[in-house]
C-alpha cells in the first residue's frame, strides 16, 4: 500500500503544547519501508524534512513548518531476558509501565515522562537520577545521508547531560526507528534525587512502589499531561539545568547561603534551572498574555489557552534575559524549535 502523503495538516493538535501552525506535507510512517518511501518523496520536491515524534518536546512557529513533517508510528516491544527493544512510535510511559510489570529495574524513575520511546535517545532523556543512556545498548536508525537502515551501539551516541548525536554533531544525519534497552530482571529502584528520598524515607520501595511515587510527585508538578489540569498545555522543562563551573559556582554562593547543586562531569556544578528562575523574580502562575508558567513548577512554560508560539518565545526570552543578568547565566531551552527562522 502506497504511503498517504497529506498536505497542510495542523501540527498543534500533535503537540503537548497545543502552539503552532500547520505541515505544508505530512506522512505517518509505520514501517521501515515507509520510512524510506518518504524520504524519497522529500528528495523529489527538494523538501525539508522534520521528524515527529510524541510532539511532548517541540514549539511548531505559528506559520508551521514549509515542508515534510514525518510521524514515525512503527510499534512493538520484544525482549529477550532483561535486553528490550521497542519501536520507536511506542508511547515511553506505557514502555516503562511494561518493564515494570514485567520487573525489569533501569527506566523506573523515568515513569510519568509524555512522549514516543524514539525520543528519548536523541536528548538522552532523564529524570530524579536517572538517564536513558545507562541502559541503552543499541540505537536501530535510518541514515538520511547514506539512505541505509544501521545499528549504533550506546558507544557511538556520545551520550552526555541532555545531549547526543542525534541533537548535536550528527542531528540531520539519523532518524530512531527502535532502541534496545539492558535492563536488570528483579533489580531494585533507583533512589538518587531529595524527592524520592523525602517521599520513601528509610523504607526500599518495590519497582512497582518507585513508578507509583514518581507519578505522584510529577503530577503535583503538573508533569504529567491530565486532561483537567490547567498546567497540562506545555512541553515540560523548557530549560534545561546549567552546568556551571566549580569558580562560579563558588561565586553564586558568596551570595545565597544555601544553592541546591549536583556534581556533574569535568568538575562541573549543576544548578536546577528553576531555582535560578525563582531567584530571577519570576513565580509559579506568572503570566504573559496568553502564555505564562505552570502554578505547580517554574520550569514549565505553559500554553493558558490560546496562546501563540511568539508569546511562548517572548516568555522564554524574558526569563533567559532575567536569569542571565542575575547570574550570567544562560539558559538553554529543552524544546526542539520547529519552523522558526531565528531561535
């Protein structure tokens, strides 16, 4: 069967954030073949070519995108013993919710994330000390460049914080078709965030117990998407948290007594976003038009109700200039800009 080329499809129903304006050409790809077929398609029309996923993770500009949005849909989960690959058009919650029914320990802490399992490589997705990256074996893509299906192993992802190269070095070159995850049959829940400790105490949670809480405490934050909550229009952290260096971080504390902070790599520090957002002057429920942040956690910028992508941006710009003169820092948005010329 041929694959369904549409034309002016409206994007923003696709996205968590509910923003943007319409695909000049959509395809909804299935199968591998699919994949190659639209592709082809592009090429003929000389199109550009963006990959849509969950749409949990993106901003669509309000004049959409003048080219060929592809939706990779291919489903299935397999697994061989505690090594589990999963199509990369599954939904990543209910992946999770599989493994932990199946007790598999390793994507536990990630429960609660909205999105497609393709996603999660491409931004090494993590959450309450936990990352894909720390069970990922094998990434199956297509080479756009080669026009061949291949095989990376977690090695060739050049995983770091937030970042690998499907978003960085190589970000036009692959597109996440399935990813195989190692996982540890009866191991226990990972426990390495103050939420998680606060919540259990001295007790050990099953697999089961950590999913449970961990979607208890996203969705006080309102991270998790609800249908009645107003929070629920938004693409979930919008910035990511800095790594500073050890010098100004030591620098920042001369000033505030007590600055929540993590180790990270090369003798970095990282500092949450949302605190630095807070102390910029900026609170839960602030609002800007039709945009505003969540009343349940400053790190989301939220959709109120009619918002448009340029008050989304306009709002992200105020609060990174804020955070930058406070701080001199500067924030890095967490969202894939779709159809904008300038970001």
């Amino acid at each position: 069967m041929p694959l369904e080329i549409r034309e002016n499809v409206p994007l923003a129903p696709l996205t968590t954030l509910k923003v943007g304006g319409p695909a000049r050409y959509f395809a909804s790809v299935s199968s591998e073949d699919d994949v190659v077929d639209a592709f082809e398609f592009a090429a003929k029309k000389g199109l550009e070519v963006f990959i849509l996923g969950g749409g949990s993770n993106i901003l669509v500009s309000d004049t959409g995108f003048d080219g060929l949005v592809i939706q990779i849909a291919l489903k299935g989960i397999t697994g061989v013993d505690a090594s589990v690959t999963a199509a990369a058009g599954e939904d990543w919650d209910g992946f999770v919710e599989h493994c932990v029914t199946n007790d598999l320990a390793g994507v536990e802490c990630l429960s609660g994330i909205p999105g497609f399992v393709g996603g999660t490589p491409v931004q090494n997705v993590g959450a309450y000390g936990q990352e894909v990256s720390e069970t990922i074996t094998n990434v199956r893509c297509f080479d756009r460049e080669r026009f061949e299906f291949v095989d990376l192993r977690n090695g060739d992802c050049e995983f770091t914080y937030r970042k690998s190269i499907f978003n960085s070095t190589h970000r036009e070159q692959y597109v996440a078709l399935s990813v195989t995850y190692e996982l540890t049959r009866g191991g226990k829940p990972k426990i390495g965030y103050n939420d998680i400790y606060e919540y259990f105490g001295s007790q050990e949670p099953t697999l089961r117990e950590m999913r449970d809480a961990i979607l208890t405490i996203r969705r006080s934050k309102s991270m998790v998407i609800d249908a009645d909550d107003p929070n629920r229009r938004s693409a979930g952290s919008f910035f990511k948290n800095p790594l500073v260096s050890r010098e100004r971080f030591d620098e920042i504390t001369v000033e505030f007594e007590s600055v929540p902070h993590f180790p990270a790599i090369d003798g970095q520090v990282k500092i949450p976003a949302a605190w630095l957002i807070e102390r910029s002057g900026f609170v839960k429920g602030y609002i800007r038009g039709n945009a505003g942040i969540s009343t349940n956690h400053t790190l989301a910028i939220i959709n109120r109700g009619g918002a448009t992508a340029d008050e989304i941006m306009s709002l992200k710009s105020q609060i990174q200039s804020a955070v930058e003169s406070r701080f001199k820092i500067l924030l890095q948005p967490e969202p894939v800009f779709v159809g904008f010329s300038e970001k």
